[in-house]
C-alpha cells in the first residue's frame, strides 16, 4: 500500500512539475513575438538608391531610413501577373493604410513606357497615398541590379519576342525589409495565403526590438 502512495505521489509529482514548465514556456513565447530570419549572406543590407515617384519626387534609401517596407516589381502595361500581384498588394497596403512606420515600394521594370505620369495614372487605381505607397521609375540597370544584388529577386529582360508583355520576365515575390536594411521574407505575390503571411510578418516586424 505504501508503494502505491509513493507512485501515485511521484506520477502527480512529475504531472505537476510538467504543467508548470509548459505554462512557463507558453507564456514565455507569447512575451517573446517570433523573430523572423534575416535572409541573404553576412550582414546583408539594402544598398543606396535613387529613383522617381508617381509625383516626380526623388526617392531615396534616406526615405525608407527607419522604417519596415515591402518591395515588388511590375510594370503597368503587364497583362500576366502583375495585375494579381497588386490587387493583393492593395491588400497589404490597406492593412496598414495611414500606418507611417510602413510604406510599399513598387517598382517598374520597364522604365521606358513607365513615365512618372504612368506611374501616377497606375496608383490612383488603388488611391494610393503617395507618402505611403510608392510607385517607381529610373535608369533601368539601377532597378535591375536593386532587385538582384540587394533584394535578391529576379528582374531581367528578354528581348527575344519584341512584345512588350513577354518581353519583361520579373519575379512574382513580394519581399519584406525591416528598419535596419535587412531582407526578413520574400512571398509569393499572386498567392493570398502567401501575402496574408507577409501581413502577419509585418505586424511581427511592428512589434521587434532592436
């Protein structure tokens, strides 16, 4: 009968002491807001740039300086996937509308149709405020090496076709940048599951401290 008591005391012992490390750990994680990778090699960081807004305003890594910014490229006579990609985008944009600590960088990938007053005539498709939601322009070389050398995305030109809406082969990812420069998630424009990831991600990003 002892021994009984001792086994029933140890198995309640353990159930105890069990309960009380999970209830620790849970309550730890929730103190403690996921902390995203930070993506690319060494201390990759977003390199300096200079591009043009639908309002013809220079754009500079000076604009985006302490604050968390999700990229895309398009252009605004694709007829492929860039009209899903903003259509989800707009999502994105209106879960932090008015928000200053967040801001949308789209950039073209066909600067030679995509004046600034392209550019402008796009973003009133989704009345986006222009302080947050930015529509750019430039050289081209300096918006293809962004994309490839500090966003680690694709956007190159085939030239092979001489059709404007095969021409441009451009990637399909959204990518996610936090305060400091660094690259925290790229995810799949055209897929809702995918973007709604990237909201969360951003409001983790809100919420991190240095």
């Amino acid at each position: 009968m002892r021994n009984k008591k001792v086994v029933i005391f140890l198995v309640s012992f353990f159930i105890l002491l069990s309960a009380a490390f999970m209830t620790y750990y849970y309550n730890l994680s929730r103190e403690q807001p996921r902390r995203l990778p930070v993506l690319g090699a060494g201390d990759h960081r977003i390199r300096p740039f200079s591009f043009t807004d639908q309002n013809g305003n220079t754009v500079t890594n000076e604009t985006v300086k302490g604050k968390t910014y999700v990229v895309e490229y398009f252009f605004t006579t694709c007829e492929g996937i860039c009209p899903k990609m903003n259509e989800n985008m707009s999502k994105v944009y209106q879960a932090f509308r008015g928000n200053d600590q967040v801001m949308i960088l789209s950039h073209t990938v066909d600067p030679k149709k995509d004046s600034v007053a392209a550019m402008k005539t796009y973003s009133l498709r989704f009345d986006a405020d222009p302080k947050q939601w930015l529509f750019l322009t430039g050289d081209k070389k300096d918006l293809y090496d962004m994309a490839r050398y500090s966003y680690l995305v694709t956007a190159v030109e085939d030239t092979g076709t001489g059709d404007i809406r095969t021409d441009f082969i451009h990637t399909d990812r959204f990518v996610l940048v936090d305060k400091n420069g660094h690259i925290r998630g790229q995810y799949e424009g055209t897929d809702m599951g995918s973007v709604n990831q990237l909201i969360g991600d951003v409001k983790e990003l809100l919420e991190e401290k240095d």
